[in-house]
C-alpha cells in the first residue's frame, strides 16, 4: 500500500510539472506545445513508478 501511496505523490507532482513545462513551451511554440506535453505526461508514469520501488524497497542490512 505504500508503493501506491508514494506513486500518487510522485504522479501528482509530476504531472504539475509537465504542465508548467508544457505552458513554458507554448509560449515560444504553440503547435510544439502539445508533443511536449505529451511526452512528459507519459514519462511521469514511468519515472515515477521507478521512484516509488526505489523508495519503498527494503534497506539491505
């Protein structure tokens, strides 16, 4: 239960940023805007998964 919880987290986050990076970029490109945003959309599910085992894994004694 806490993978999940800290995948939330880390998801939430994520996605916060790619938002504020695809509107960065709209600002200089509007039609290169949405790739950008997709592209990090996608990747947050990815990275923050991996960031959720590693945090979560169990320390090696």
């Amino acid at each position: 239960m806490q993978i999940l919880s800290f995948y939330i987290v880390f998801v939430v986050l994520g996605e916060l940023g790619s938002y504020a990076i695809g509107r960065t970029v709209e600002q200089w490109s509007p039609t290169a805007s949405l790739p950008t945003f997709l592209a990090c959309f996608f990747i947050v599910f990815w990275l923050a998964w991996r960031l959720a085992v590693r945090v979560t894994e169990p320390k090696a004694a």
